[in-house]
C-alpha cells in the first residue's frame, strides 16, 4: 500500500467565498494498482475558477461533488508503477485527476505530455485553458481580419490567449484587466492593442472611443456590469462569447441580467455559452498547431507556480483575489 496525502472537501462555499476550512487535507492509504491500472505521483496541479462551482454543485456539467470527495483538478503526473496500463513507468502524463499526491488511475482522460514543451504546457496553453481559448474564439467568436476583438478578464491563462489568437487572425484587440501592471503586460508583451483598467473608472466610455465602429467580438470572462458596458459598443451581427463569470463566484449568486441586451435585437447579434469539453475530439489537432506557434514564436504563456502541497488551498483562492500572474500553478 502507499500513504497518500489527499485534500478533501468539507464545505460547500455557496454564496460566499472559499475559505480555509472548506478543504481538509487527510492521509489515506492507497491499495495496489489492479490489473490495468497505474501508481501515480502528482508533479503539479492545475487551478481553474471552474473549481469553486464543483465544490459549490452549481456546475452541472460535471459529476456532482459530496463533502469527503477528494478534490478535483488537472495535473501532471508521474508513472511510477503499472501492472499492465495505459502508460509505461517513467512517462509524464496531464489530465483530469484529484488532489493527492499519489494516485491509482487507469489512464482514462490523461494523456502523455508534450515533448516539444516543459510538461506544464499541458496545464496551461495546451490544456483546458488554452482549448478554451482557441474554441471560444474560433469556434463561436468566429473572427475574421479587420474584425475588433474585447476580451475582459484579458490579463488571466484564458484571455492572455485569446488576445493573442486574436492578433494572429488579424484583428484589432482590446483588454480589459485590473491594474496598471496587467495593462501594461497586456500591451508591452500579450500584444494587445489597447488595455482598459476597469479599476481606473468607467470603462464603457473608453470603449467607445477606441472602437468607434462597434466591437465585432467580445469574449467574456467577467459577467456583470463589465458585460454590460461591452454589449452597450457591440456592432452590427457581432458575436458574444460567453466563456467565464468571474464577477459571481465570490457572491456564488448570479448576476443580474445585462441592462443592454436588446443591443442584440438592434445589432442582429449572438450571444453564446460553451464548454469546452464539446470539442474534445479536436484537441490533439489544435495543441499541435500551437505547439508550432509557439516554437515560431507567435504565442506567449506565462505560468504561476506556487510551491507545496500544503498550499493547494491558498494558490486556489489566488484565482478570486487576482493574485495569479498567469495560469495558476502548484508543484508538489
């Protein structure tokens, strides 16, 4: 048997924001890999605002999750022992997988990591965040040159991308973030065109002066206010993407519908929720084409990475105080 550490779920953070004593950290001892399964070590954990409506069970797209659960999340993860599985010992593998520092898995859902790329790609712009990024814009948003692209919660793993994306399809992009510092990153080294700080005042009217002409897509991350002040500057059959709702996971309530979205009646345009998971047959296509981007240097990352398993906690409520430089990150 193997002593595994595990986070367990205590609370169900509905209505408020995560707190300490929501998570219990306990050993447990782990049984032998059956046949066709594998002893693996957690190398690192991915964090995503997804997480806190698991715990919530507002997220019905996922199993519901029951206080003594172990948590969940992605991770990179180390074979160190198999009888008979998917995956031979010493191979790095990323996926769907729990907050322990060991696990017995039978490869479902992971696959191995990139070779081209340090193996915490696959949490960060080769796994869900960047497949959101890719399908939401491309998928839904459906740019084309010339088009104006605003992306709120720009400065995050997901948005960072999207700019990004967006530029490499030729069109004009505008962010909105929180802070002169994320501003500033957005354009200095994201390659956005233009940053807007919502925490410097109004936003409505600066969107305004820079896209006179409307904004052809907006993909949202915020919800709220932030979402009604963009839908008040969309163009005509401009596309709404849907991705995120930062705005409501410290309250765990729904914000109030947006004032302005009869835009989309005057503006004959779309608004549209997406999982990503609705794609995911398409995902070893798309990691290989940004893979080439960024080998040719055209797409950027950046990374988090908080230390020890302890942390998992902390380096989650990080994502809800915009403490996070990047994809959120912890090595283990």
């Amino acid at each position: 048997m193997t002593l595994a550490r595990q986070w367990l779920l205590n609370d169900h953070p509905r209505g408020r924001p995560i707190e300490d004593n929501d998570l219990k950290l306990v050993e447990t001892r782990l049984n032998a890999p059956a046949p066709g399964q594998m002893l693996l070590r957690t190398l690192y954990l991915g964090f995503d605002p997804a997480q806190k409506g698991w715990m919530e069970n507002v997220a019905d797209y996922v199993a519901p999750m029951a206080i003594g659960d172990v948590m969940r999340g992605s991770a990179i993860l180390e074979v160190i022992e198999s009888n008979g599985g998917r995956f031979p010992v010493g191979e790095l593998v990323a996926g769907t997988s729990v907050w322990s520092d060991y696990v017995v898995h039978d490869g479902e859902g992971l696959t191995l990591c990139e070779p081209e790329l340090p193996p915490t790609a696959m949490l960060s712009i080769l796994g869900t965040t960047g497949m959101t990024a890719w399908c939401g814009l491309f998928k839904i948003g459906k740019p084309v040159p010339g088009d104006v692209v605003l992306v709120s919660g720009a400065a995050g793993a997901t948005g960072s991308i999207v700019g990004q994306l967006a530029k490499i399809a030729g069109c004009k992009v505008i962010g909105i973030a929180g802070g002169a510092e994320k501003c500033a990153w957005l354009c200095e080294e994201a390659g956005y065109d233009h940053a807007i700080d919502y925490k410097a005042g109004p936003i409505r009217s600066q969107i305004k002066e820079l896209a006179p002409g409307g904004v052809n897509v907006i993909f949202d991350n915020v919800g709220g206010k932030i979402l009604n002040d963009m839908l008040g500057q969309i163009a005509t059959h401009a596309r709404v993407v849907i991705c995120g709702g930062i705005s409501r996971y410290e309250t765990g309530t729904l914000p109030a519908g947006p004032e302005n979205y009869f835009n989309l009646v005057f503006r004959r345009a779309t608004m549209t929720g997406f999982i990503v998971i609705d794609w995911n047959a398409e995902f070893p296509a798309i990691r290989k084409r940004m893979v080439s981007l960024i080998n040719e240097g055209r797409l950027a990352y950046r990374e988090d990475i908080q230390q020890g398993f302890e942390a998992a906690p902390a380096t989650l409520q990080r994502l809800f105080s915009g403490a996070n430089r990047g994809k959120q990150l912890l090595k283990l």
